[in-house]
C-alpha cells in the first residue's frame, strides 16, 4: 500500500523538523505479523483486538495503548489487515470470529501465534534462484555450486 499524497507531504515536513510533539491520536498501518507483535511488545499496557468489519468481513488486528509522555500524548494504535494472513489469524484460533465479532487477545497469544508461523524463503528476502543454490539436499553441499564451477 502505498501513502497517501497527504501521509508523504507530511512524512517530509516532519523529517526536516528539528523536534516532534504529537498531542492527540496515531494510528499506523502495518504489512505483517511481525510489526503488529513489535508494536504489542513496546507500547506499554497495550489491548489487542482483532475483528472483523461488520459490512466486508475483512479481519484486522489492532494494538493501542495510551501513550503520555514526548513526543506523543493520545493514544497509539497499530492495524494489520489480515486478509493476506490468514495463517496467522488461524494460529490465533480466530476461524470462527464472525463479522462485526471482535476479541480480546494477550501480547502471549500474539507473540505464540507469531512463533508457529513457517519462516519461507521469501520472507526473509531470498529468490527462488538463490534458495535452490542453498537448498539442503541430503549432504553437506550445496544443491547448485555457488561461484557457478
């Protein structure tokens, strides 16, 4: 997804500002479990809620916590939709959340969840090309020599 004109005009003036005080409420959009866990782990107190929206039954999970000290006073809160995470909302015994459902979940739940994800290949950067270069094979060498000899 990319931002809005209004989210990159403001990206930009607040890079080139010296100093940052939010006073009111922020809410971020995030791409994968990952960055919704990292939000749950670092807010203090944090509510975590998924839900599905009550006309498209698209799901989401959130994470907002009160935040009061510089530079933000108002409350901070993380999305993940997760319609292109359906393992992971599986994972957190979420199947039967029906829409306009909504429940309560513990940053344990969240972080268990996160850990039974399978780890691809793709999810840490690698190709198709370079992952069978490194594909275990049943020896010790490499499925593909490297250097091509």
């Amino acid at each position: 997804m990319y931002p809005s004109k209004d989210a990159r005009e403001l990206a930009i003036l607040l890079r080139i500002s010296r100093e940052l005080d939010i006073v009111g409420d922020i809410s971020a959009t995030v791409d994968n479990p990952s960055e919704v866990l990292a939000w749950a782990t670092i807010l203090t107190n944090p509510e975590i809620v998924a839900w599905c929206a009550r006309d498209s039954g698209h799901r989401y999970l959130q994470v907002t916590a009160n935040h009061e000290r510089a530079p933000v006073r108002g409350r901070v809160t993380a999305v993940l939709p997760c319609e292109q995470h359906a393992e992971f909302w599986c994972a957190l015994g979420l199947d039967e959340l029906e829409s306009g459902g909504r429940e309560h979940l513990s940053l344990t739940a969240l972080s268990t969840a996160w850990a039974s994800m399978p780890v691809t290949p793709a999810d840490i950067g690698i190709d198709d090309a370079a992952a069978a270069v490194i594909a275990p094979t049943g020896t010790d060498e490499p499925a593909v020599e490297v250097d091509g000899t």
